[in-house]
C-alpha cells in the first residue's frame, strides 16, 4: 500500500528540524570574529614590531602598516596563528591571523589588517589543531598611534 506523499513529506520536514534541534559537537573556531589567512612575503617584521612566541611558532604585530607576521617553525601538523584583539579607541574586534602554509622556520606569512589609530593591539602565538585551541603565550599589546 502507498503512503500519500503529503504524510511522507510533513516527516521528513519534522526529522530534518529535530536533527537542527539536536546538539551536536562544537564546531572548531579561530580567535575572535575575524579570521584572516596569512599569505607568505619576502618581508620581516621591522625593529618596531612587538613579537610573542610559542613553542613551534613566533607572531609579531608591525604598527606601522598595521602588519601581523606569523612564522610557523615546527612541521608538527599544528598551524600557528596571532590572535589579536584591539582596546582603547573606536569599535573592539577580535580575530586571528592564521598560518595554514607549510612550516618553514626561515620564511614569514603575513596578514594585512586595517586598525583605527589610537588602539592598543594586542597578540598572542598559539597553536590550532584542525581550528581548536592547544595552547597560547600571554597577551602583549602595543600602542598603533
């Protein structure tokens, strides 16, 4: 006997709205509401940058030009990334600056973020296993007048 298509349709609507409804496993995130990927550069960070490191990785913050350098030194699988957040003058935001390229302890990638001027930035190395957190420095801020 054929059920009528209208009753077939209403549960298939109704499982596939239990299956939203469920909870599932908490998707992996980046530091913060933007996520930048790095790009590699033939630069490196200039004399006034402010660098934090962790193990397998060193990030920098360049005010001028408003760079973050991310510099993965350890193929251990993990990417490294400068989580960044801004404090003092204009909108807060909050990201991450994340180096997904071949580790490669010699070269730097880089992201290029558009800060307001008068913010403190401040940074932070860590470590992301597939985008969840393993481990970070402590935060240093820099002044970007």
């Amino acid at each position: 006997m054929r059920k009528p298509r209208g009753k077939l349709f209403a549960a298939a609507v109704a499982g596939s709205l239990l299956a939203l409804a469920v909870p599932g496993a908490a998707y992996a995130a980046y530091y913060g509401s933007e996520t930048d990927y790095a790009a590699w550069t033939s630069d490196a960070p200039d004399s006034t940058s402010t660098c934090s490191e962790i193990i397998g990785g060193i990030v920098c913050f360049q005010p001028y030009g408003d760079l973050i350098f991310v510099k993965d030194r350890s193929a251990d699988g993990y990417a490294v990334a400068a989580d960044w957040y801004t404090s003092y003058a204009g909108p807060a935001r909050t990201g991450s600056c994340v180096h997904k390229l071949t580790a490669d302890g010699a070269r730097w990638a880089v992201c290029n973020k558009d800060f307001t001027e008068g913010n403190v930035v401040h940074i932070r190395a860590a470590r992301y296993s597939g985008g969840n957190p393993l481990d970070s420095s402590s935060w240093v801020g820099v002044f970007n007048g």
